[in-house]
C-alpha cells in the first residue's frame, strides 16, 4: 500500500508533462494595449520641461486613466494604455492649456507623438498675443474649504489690473 501512492503520484506526474509537452500552443490573442510616448517642450525657446505632469484622461468622458512625469530631457511615456481615444493633458504653471486627443489602437499601438510644444502665457506667435484672458463677469468667484476664504480668479484680477492706469 505504501508503494501505491508515490506510484499514482508518478503517473500523475507523467500524465501532466505529455498533455503540456504534446499539446498545441495557444496562439497568443490579439493586443489590446498600446503605449504612448512624446517630449514635452516650451513652444519658445524650444527647450525641454522637465518634472511636468501629463495626465491622460479618456476622451468620451474624461475619466482619468494615467498620469505621469516628465523627465529630465522633458520625455513622458505611458505604457500598457488600453486601445481608444484619449485626451493629453499637460499641466505646466505660466504655460497656455492644452488639450489635444489622440488615439491608440490596433493599427498604431505604439503612438509617439514627438515633440509637444506648450506656449507660455503672453507669448507673441506672428504678431498674436498668446495667453491674453477674455473678460468674464466679474461675478466668479472660487470658495476655498469651509473656512469662507475666497480665492480671486481671472476676470477679478484682470479686472482689477485694468483700472490701474499704466505709466511709460
């Protein structure tokens, strides 16, 4: 009796290695994931920059699906990102916002966007001022946390910059 179960644990054993070793392989199924790669610039002096956050939200509903840093040389990179439409979102402090949609699917898995230039607030682009904010009521107001403090937001300030006289 003693010899019996080491036996049947032999053929088990055995039984395993044919069925794997004679089996046909799965054919590995089709990709479903993709990466996305680009450098992120400043569109004036054409210089890296690094240490910014690029968040990638999905385009149909903005839910959010990744975020990551820029390096030293201002490259990003997402990998493992599931095919669909996504909108790119990098988040720099003095930089216009921008938010471009891109596409990672089947037929470009591997998307590099290059070189991803954002423009500095104020910046001239062939005679255009770049960045300058529109007037908007002067009404909005942000209110921070439960302790009643307001932050001043866009149309205060410009408000509030337009009505002091400039002297040259």
């Amino acid at each position: 009796m003693k010899t019996f179960a080491p036996f049947r644990l032999f053929l088990s054993v055995l039984a395993l290695a044919s069925v794997a070793l004679y089996a046909p392989a799965a054919a590995p199924g089709p990709a479903t994931h993709g990466q996305l790669t680009g450098t992120l610039l400043d569109g004036g002096s054409h210089e890296a920059i690094p240490q910014a956050n690029v968040v990638l939200l999905r385009a149909a509903d903005g839910a959010y699906v990744a975020t990551a840093a820029t390096r030293a040389d201002g490259s990003f990179a997402f990998h493992n990102v599931p095919f669909g439409r996504y909108r790119l979102q990098p988040t720099v402090l003095g930089y216009e916002p921008m938010r471009p949609v891109v596409a990672v699917s089947n037929r470009q898995p591997n998307l590099a966007l290059g070189s991803v230039e954002m423009m500095p607030f104020g910046a001239t682009l062939a005679g255009q001022l770049v960045g300058t904010p529109e007037p908007a009521p002067a009404s909005r107001v942000a209110k921070v946390g439960n302790a009643g403090r307001f932050v001043l937001t866009s149309a205060h300030r410009q408000r509030l910059t337009a009505s002091r006289p400039v002297q040259l």
